[in-house]
C-alpha cells in the first residue's frame, strides 16, 4: 500500500509538473531575453496608431565592462492624436485652458534606460516622457531592491512613490517600448508581466498581465513571409479575464525569437511596432546618439532626415 501511494503520487507530480514544463519548455527570462539582444543589439521599428504612421522608434542593448546590461530605448511620434490617446487627466497637464483637445495633435518623445546587474536581474531603470512643446516632461524612477520595485513618478509639481511586489520570475515591462526580442517560445506557454503605462492613473502605474503563446501565425515582413508565434497579453484571470477578453497587447515573434510586430492597446487606441530593416535600423542608430549624447536636440528635423529611409 505505502508503495502504491508512492508511485500514485509520483505519477501524479510527473504527469501535471514534470511532463508540462519539458513538452513546452521554460517561459522567456531576462536572461535569454538580454543574451539574444546582445546578438541583435540594434533594432529600428515604425510606429502606427489606429494604421497611421506616426512616428519611429529604436532600441539598443549594450553590455557594459563592469558585466551590468543596459537597454536604452527612444520613440517620437510626430502626430499624436490627442483626444483619442491621452486621458482627460493628463489632457489638462498637457494644453492650455480653453484649448479643444480634438484639434490638437502632439509631439511625443519616450526615452528609457534600463540597468540588468551580471546575472541579468533587474536593477534600475528610468524613462522620461515629453510633449514639446506642452510640458516640460513626466519623470519616471524605478529601483529593483529584494524582490520589490520602488517606483516615482513626477510631473510639474506632482511626484507619486509607489512600492509594490516584483516576483521573482516575473517581466517587467512598459507599454510605450517595443520589445525587440522573446527567444525560446513554444505553443502553450504562459508567464506574468508587471507592465508600467504612462497613461495610466498615477497611483495605480503598474497592472500584472498574463502573457501566453497562443497559436502560430504567418505574416507579411520586408516583403517575406515568416512564420511567427503569436503572443498575446491579458489582464491576469484572477481579475476576470478570459480568453475571450480582448487583448491588452499582442506580439509576432519569429522562432529564433526576433519579434517582428508589437501591438499595444492605449486607450481606445491601437499602437503597433513594426520592425525596421537592418539598414534603415542603421541610419536610425547614427541620430540616436546624437540625441542621446546632446541634451538639445530637435526630433522633428531628425524625422525629416530619416524619412527617405524609413520603410522596410
């Protein structure tokens, strides 16, 4: 009887703990997130909003000497809609009063910095969100420290600290960011990602989502068509959600991991990353650091000189 409760409770554990786990494999890390960056560090992408092409956006991965990681990351959007992006809270930081929001289109510039310590865990990152020439800037802080996440948040005169959980094996994420690349993926997997939206009500910044590897899916890219897994994100099921909800994002990733397409919902907005050629991601990375190594610079004259260059 002993006997035979063991080998009932084994086959239990093999069969619902074990089997799962090798059939689908592990879900993406930062680890094998940031050593497939590192083999791919520059990445260009377009920008759409609702299917208009509105701006572009880059990102960069580097390992630095002291063996830290960091991922820096730039999106301009030259036509912003307004009334359809932005929530009334911060339509009323943004414009002048009396100002109609719905014939306003806004600049926006993104840039982030994240910092991975050697064994690629999350240490610090820091994101600045302006809106020439509206608003000076909103300024985001965040410090990884024993499994949580210390975040500030500040505007004009407003600033909002908020701690809260970061598990282990959880992603954090931001909705305005493109995620160059998710290797290692496998029908069926699922993980949580803590996402950080700009937008969002400035005491609650950060929602968990439940990623999951839905199905694969054939696209269109650079005049080729690839395979890709479909990734898609949604509320976690602990508050509601279900496989019918409509997705909060959704990624194309190729199986050697290169995501082609991002979509991000903000709003009633659709946002979506197309990824750039080599090339064009080439002439993208010689202005990025012009405007990151110059504390002035001009977005829109670097849009202008990217324009000849700027589809795939």
């Amino acid at each position: 009887m002993v006997v035979a409760t063991w080998v009932t409770a084994m086959s239990w554990l093999v069969a619902y703990k074990v089997l799962p786990s090798l059939r689908i494999g592990q879900p993406p890390s930062y680890q094998s997130i940031l050593q497939s960056q590192r083999e791919d560090p520059l990445v260009g992408w377009r920008v759409l909003c609702n299917e208009r092409e509105i701006g572009w956006a880059l990102s960069l991965t580097k390992q630095l000497a002291d063996g830290m990681t960091r991922v820096d990351s730039l999106v301009f959007l030259e036509r912003l809609p307004l009334e359809e992006l932005l929530p009334k809270w911060l339509q009323g930081l943004v414009l002048p009063r009396g100002v109609d929001p719905g014939e306003i289109h806004l600049q926006m510039e993104v840039r982030s910095e994240v910092m991975f310590d050697p064994l690629s865990r999350l240490s610090w990152f820091s994101s600045n969100i302006r809106f020439p020439p509206f608003l000076d800037g909103i300024r985001v802080r965040g410090k990884a420290d024993e499994g949580r996440l210390h975040l500030a948040v500040s505007y004009g005169e407003f600033s909002q600290h908020v701690d809260f959980p970061l598990p282990r094996h959880s992603l954090f994420g931001e909705t305005s960011s493109p995620q160059p690349k998710l290797p290692g993926l496998r029908e069926g997997q699922k993980w949580t990602v803590q996402v950080y939206s700009p937008f969002a009500n400035p005491s609650q910044p950060v929602e968990i989502l439940e990623a999951r590897v839905e199905k694969m899916e054939l696209i269109s890219w650079n005049g080729k068509t690839y395979p890709t897994w479909v990734v898609v994100y949604r509320s976690e099921p602990g508050k509601g959600a279900s496989r019918t909800q409509t997705p909060r994002g959704t990624l194309w990733v190729r199986p050697d991991g290169t995501v082609l397409r991002q979509e991000a919902t903000l709003l009633d907005s659709k946002v979506t990353f197309i990824r750039l050629a080599d090339q064009s991601a080439a002439v993208l990375a010689a202005r990025f650091r012009e405007l990151t190594q110059a504390e002035a610079g001009s977005p829109r004259t670097a849009l202008e000189e990217l324009e000849p260059s700027r589809n795939p």
